[in-house]
C-alpha cells in the first residue's frame, strides 16, 4: 500500500478534525472571548489530559467548562469542593443492605465521563488526594473492591488563585497529574461589554450536544498517530532539561528554580501539541505547537525558589526565558 503524501495526511486529519469548528460555535454561542482557555479545553480533551484552570471569581471557568460538556453527549457531574467535603463524598461509600445482609457499594460522582470539580482548592489536601487515584488509575477504590471507570472519563477542576481567602495549595503529586495549567484572564472592554449586553436580557438557551463521546475516543486515536519527527522529540527533551540543568543551556536560572519539570512534562509537551497540531488541522507537530503549549505544560511543574518569589520572577518568565533560550530545531 503507497504511503499518503503530506497533502493527503494533512487533508485526512483535517476530515478528521471537522467537528471541532461545530463544537468552537457552539461553546462561544454562550461563552464571550475566552477563545484560547476554550482551545486549551479542547486540547485537553483530545490529548485525553485532565486540566486546571486558574483564575479570580467570575471569569467563566465553571460556566465553560459546563457549557463544553452540554455541547458533547456525554455523562456529567459537577462537584462544589467545600472545606467539609469528605472523600467517601466524591469516590462513593458501602451501604449496607438489609434484604441481602450484606454491602454494596453506593458511587459517588467521580463515576462519570465528564467531572468538574470545582474550586478544587477550597478543599482539604485529604479530599483533594482522593481524587489521585481516579485521575491517574482510572479506578476508584471502595472497600476492598476496585471499579474502573469510564474510557472517556476526564477531569477539569477549577481553583482560585492561592492568595485568596480561604484556600488550600494542592499537592504537588496531584498538581502534576493535570495535563495543563490554564490561566483565565480578564476579558478585553469590548468582550466586557458583549457580556454586558447578552446577560441584560433572557439567558441565553444550553448549547445542543454536537458530539459523541465515542467521536472523542476516535479522534484521540487519530491524535496520537500525528507525526513527531526526531527532531522536535529532542526539542522538547531539551525544552525539560532546560528546566532541570539550566546551566547546560548557557541560562542563568539555577536560583530561580527550586525542582524542575518531572517526566510527565515531557508526555504532556508530546500530547497538547500533538493535539493541537489535529485542532489546526496539520498532520505533523511544528516547533511553534510545542513554543505554544509549553507555559501550559511547565506552569504547574516547575517549582520556583524563595529568592525567585521575592524578586517577583513569575514561573511564566522563568518558561520564556527557556524558551527563548533552547535552540529551535
């Protein structure tokens, strides 16, 4: 069989990929601005990558990641993390069955194919690690049973930023089993002022469901056979080791960083861009899918010094000097 030239490949994915403006329509018919926290979503989906979005109250994180489950047909939970919050709340508990005389599991909300969980941070640390298991075994443990979960099953949490009121830090281990680490920001004056003008009047209607969830399953196949040439794989190698070595690089970062991104980020770096490659309907990664995806993918792995938080040096300038940095291949 004649291997597909790249104008095949790319016309193949871009087949593939057709749902994805139909799906973009129908989350902005309710969400304004925001295109690129809506694309990071979408990545995340289709990199099969559990994601975090940061940001202060009343930037839409909930309302998007709620309106991206309405538009796709699939099982959805959300779950208001609280400080009295108990894990048996989220994973499920035994109940005791007096027809049978015996046990039997009640599950909780984790068991679904779509989970928010929001305000991940105003939880204790012994709810948030509940979650742990889930997110990287795709099981939950009830007694001394384990069931496994959905093949679709994805986690999107929200958090506020760590210096607000009433918060709790997440714990490295579960922080790095989040894919990507979305910032929201402020929307422009004329997005402020669309928003002002739809939400003066009636709310607008739930987007229709424009997708399966075994489309989903489909396309993360397709997403994982986008080519990665040898040469970005090393990019990215280098790209992480910048972070861990810095002085190998010529960059004079050793201070700033207290622990370097662990190997996840290096998956991660392969995954979202391979999924954003599909999104842009191309065939293959390009060095500026890895450039645009990496803050997401260090933002949450790369631990910075004592010395570099009283400079002020945020761990996005400590990226962007490495990015700039590590030679482009």
């Amino acid at each position: 069989m004649a291997q597909l030239t790249i104008e095949e490949r790319n016309a193949k994915v871009r087949d593939e990929s057709a749902f994805v403006e139909p799906l973009l329509r129908s989350v902005e018919s309710i969400i304004v601005g925001q295109r690129e926290m809506v694309r990071r979503i979408l990545i995340g989906l289709l990199a099969d990558g559990h994601l975090l979005l940061e940001g202060v109250p009343g930037l839409a994180k909930t309302l998007a990641v709620k309106t991206v489950a309405q538009a796709i047909h699939a099982t959805f939970h959300r779950i208001q993390f609280t400080p009295d919050l108990l894990p048996a709340d989220l994973t499920g508990t035994l109940i005791f069955d007096p027809t049978k005389g015996s046990f039997a599991p009640k599950f909780g909300p984790v068991f679904t194919q779509i989970l928010l969980a929001d305000e991940i941070n105003r939880a204790p640390a012994k709810v948030q690690s509940a979650l742990l298991e889930a997110m990287q075994e795709r099981q939950v443990t009830i007694g001394d049973t384990s069931y496994p979960l959905e093949g679709l099953f994805w986690v999107l949490a929200t958090q506020n930023p760590i210096e607000q009121e009433g918060t709790y830090p997440l714990p490295e281990a579960q922080m790095d089993r989040f894919l990507l680490k979305i910032r929201v920001s402020y929307p422009s004056p004329e997005e402020e002022g669309l928003i002002l003008e739809r939400m003066s009047g009636e709310p607008p209607p739930p987007p229709k469901p424009v997708l399966q969830a075994d489309a989903i399953l489909k396309s993360r196949h397709s997403v994982n056979s986008i080519y990665l040439d040898e040469r970005i794989r090393n990019y990215i190698v280098d790209l992480v080791h910048a972070t861990r070595e810095p002085e190998r690089f010529g960059l004079d970062l050793r201070p700033l960083i207290q622990y370097g991104a662990s190997p996840r980020a290096t998956l991660g770096l392969a995954r979202g861009s391979r999924a954003l490659a599909f999104l842009e309907g191309r065939a293959y990664v390009t060095p500026d899918d890895v450039k645009t995806i990496a803050p997401d993918v260090f933002r949450h792995r790369v631990l910075l010094t004592y010395e570099a938080e009283a400079e002020g040096v945020p761990v996005d300038e400590v990226v962007r000097r490495i990015l700039a940095r590590v030679e482009v291949p």
